[in-house]
C-alpha cells in the first residue's frame, strides 16, 4: 500500500449546534454519543501515528503529530460544551489524559523498545482507547429509558464502535512497515475477523428487532441505512470474516486512504442515526 501522508478529513464537531436540554437527564446520551464518535476518530489517528512512526523517516509516515492534535482539539471542543451544560458530569476527562501521554511518548523517526515491542505499541493504543470508549458506551446505555427505541440504540452503539474499531485496528495495520507487520503476534488476524464477526451479528439482531417492531419512521430509515453496508465496505468485511484471512494480502489491495474513507463514510451515517435516534427518545419521553 502506498504510505503517502493521508489527507483525514476532520473531525466534524466544529460549528455543528448543541440541542441539548439542560433541564433532563437523557439528552446528555446525545452528547455523548457525539463524544465518542470524535474520540473513535482520535483512537484511529493515534495508532496509525504510532504504526506509522515506525517508518525510517517523517514524510513515509501515514499521519503526523499534527493529525492526532487536531483530533484531540474536536474531542476536547465537544467535552467544553458538555462542561457548559453538565458541570458536575466528567466522563473520564482524567483517564484520557493519561492514555494521550502514553501515546506522547512515542517519536519519529524510529522506535527504540525492540522489533516486536514496536510492532505491537499501536495494539496498546488501541486496547487503551477502547477500553475508554466502552465504559462510555456503558454510560450512554444506562442513561436510556427502557424501551423499544432505547434497545435498538444500545445495539446500534454496539454495532458503531465494532465498526469504528474495525477502522482504526485496519488502518493501523496498512501503515506498519512490512519489517514489524511480519512480527504481529499470529492472534492478530483471529483478532480482526472477531471484531468483524460481532459487527455483523449485532447488525443481524438489529434488523430483525426492525422487523419485529417498527420504530418511529425517520428513525426506522436511518437505522436501516446504518446497517446496510456499502458494496465496497461489504465485500471487504467479506474477506475479514473468511477463516483464512490473509491480512498480508490486504496491504497489497487496499489503501490506507481507501479503508479509512470507506470506513468513515459509513460511521458518519452511524452517527447520523444514533444522534437522531436519541434525539426521539429524549422527546417523545
């Protein structure tokens, strides 16, 4: 794959409004979910600076320090006006501060802990990051009501962050250098096609829970849409699933830009249904 300096689109929280009630509890799940989605994006930036660092020399890196600052910089606007409206709620400001040092740590051009240490930092970046977004996953889960509406937005947040973890564990392993790409512990592709799996299997359980109840028109279409995946990002996790799944062979066919792009491009729909879907509960409550 070509390991060309990627042109990430930023992150979009910037000039988008906050609806937020602060009179109710609820909405802050709305909020949050646009918290997670901007610190999947940091997630995804951060190891693939990490991967990528490994590279002998700056301009080979797939992203630079600028790009992860520029993710941190749309996490940390959307969090001030959680602050605003929610002064007393501080969903793990501290502990992502510690993770950002941990990744601080780490330089260009070269890597200095050993082949198999360096190969496998991304994988601590991404297991610290995810880690993270669960427990706010959690907390977005416990702030809905019971109900019809409220149990396909828990599974829809579940079916979003394997897809986002899917995005930023793939493009990781696109800007490797094939010297560390070849010491990955052999777990690794078990690893993928696990993560895949659990995308389509809730993607399944939501569609029949769609079938078995309707829920609010709107909300019925984007969530339909969100996971109804694209022919490109289709025939891909196709390959992922596979029990012979050749991650070699996918750094010969996909770009790091075409992966993230496809990845991203369908995140975005996530998005747009779990903000909408919170969106009617909060309402219609």
């Amino acid at each position: 794959p070509i390991r060309s300096k990627m042109q990430i689109a930023p992150a979009s929280w910037q000039g988008r409004k906050c609806r937020e009630s602060k009179g109710s509890v609820e909405p802050s799940a709305g909020l949050l979910i646009e918290y997670v989605h901007l610190l999947q994006v940091e997630r995804g930036k951060s190891a693939m600076w990490i991967a990528s660092a490994t590279q002998s020399t700056d301009h080979m890196a797939t992203i630079v320090m600028s790009d992860v600052l520029e993710a941190r910089n749309s996490t940390d606007a959307c969090m001030r006006i959680y602050a605003k409206v929610w002064p007393r709620d501080n969903p793990l400001k501290n502990e992502l501060a510690v993770l950002r040092l941990s990744v601080d740590h780490f330089r260009h051009p070269v890597l200095t802990a050993g082949l198999k240490a360096d190969a496998h930092s991304f994988l601590n970046v991404l297991s610290g990051y995810t880690k993270l977004i669960e427990q706010l996953c959690t907390a977005i889960a416990n702030r809905l009501p019971i109900g019809w509406h409220g149990a396909v937005l828990r599974s829809l947040i579940r079916y979003d962050e394997a897809m986002a973890h899917q995005r930023g564990l793939l493009c990781s392993l696109l800007s490797l250098p094939d010297r560390l790409f070849s010491v990955l512990p052999p777990t690794i592709s078990s690893q993928v096609r696990e993560i895949a799996h659990v995308q389509k299997q809730t993607g399944r359980d939501i569609d029949s829970m769609l079938l078995a109840n309707k829920l609010e028109q709107r909300c019925q279409r984007l969530v339909s849409h969100a996971i109804s995946l694209s022919c490109g990002l289709e025939s891909l996790h196709a390959q992922l699933l596979s029990a012979d799944v050749k991650l070699g062979s996918l750094r010969d066919t996909v770009t790091i830009e075409g992966c993230w792009s496809l990845f991203s491009q369908h995140l975005e729909d996530n998005r747009i249904a779990l903000v909408t879907l919170a969106a009617y509960i909060v309402k219609s409550e």
